[in-house]
C-alpha cells in the first residue's frame, strides 16, 4: 500500500514506515494539537548534521505567521509553534 504522512507528523515517520512494510495503508496528515497546543512535528533531540563545528542553529520555533501571500510554507509548516524551553 500506498503510506502518506504530512510535515508535522516527522515524529511518527518510523512508525508509518514498520506500518507500511507490514503491507498497511497509512495517512496521517493534518496538525496535531492539545488544549490549543501544537504537538509534534520536528524534535528538537534528533541529530543534527553540522558542516561547521563552530556554528550551531538553536530553534525556538516551528511554523509560520501566515503572513507571506506568495508562500506555501504556511500550508507545509502549519501555524507558528514554540518549543517548550525545557527541550532549548
């Protein structure tokens, strides 16, 4: 079968991918959200590849302000989410 999974279910891809060896269809798409908070998406724990050792991104967010006409980030990123500071 044929398995689809959207941008801010990256935290789920290995359990889509055992799913879909298994010979199972899986959709998962859409945002992911409790009492008005975003869940999911990219974790901050997974390893980063770096070209520069001297250089390292800290991101304190995800998403976007929906702000840019011309953009489709917006519909891949979803809504702009913090990440809880415990996880910075």
């Amino acid at each position: 079968g044929l398995s689809i999974i959207g941008v801010q279910q990256i935290d789920r891809v290995v359990e889509v991918v055992e799913e879909s060896l298994k010979g199972n269809t899986v959709k998962i798409l859409g945002q992911k959200k409790s009492a008005g908070k975003k869940l999911g998406g990219a974790s901050l724990s997974l390893p980063k590849v770096r070209r520069n050792p001297l250089i390292e991104i800290i991101p304190i967010n995800t998403g976007c302000l929906n702000q840019c006409t011309y953009c489709k980030t917006k519909h891949a990123r979803g809504e702009l989410g913090s990440y809880p500071p415990e996880e910075i």
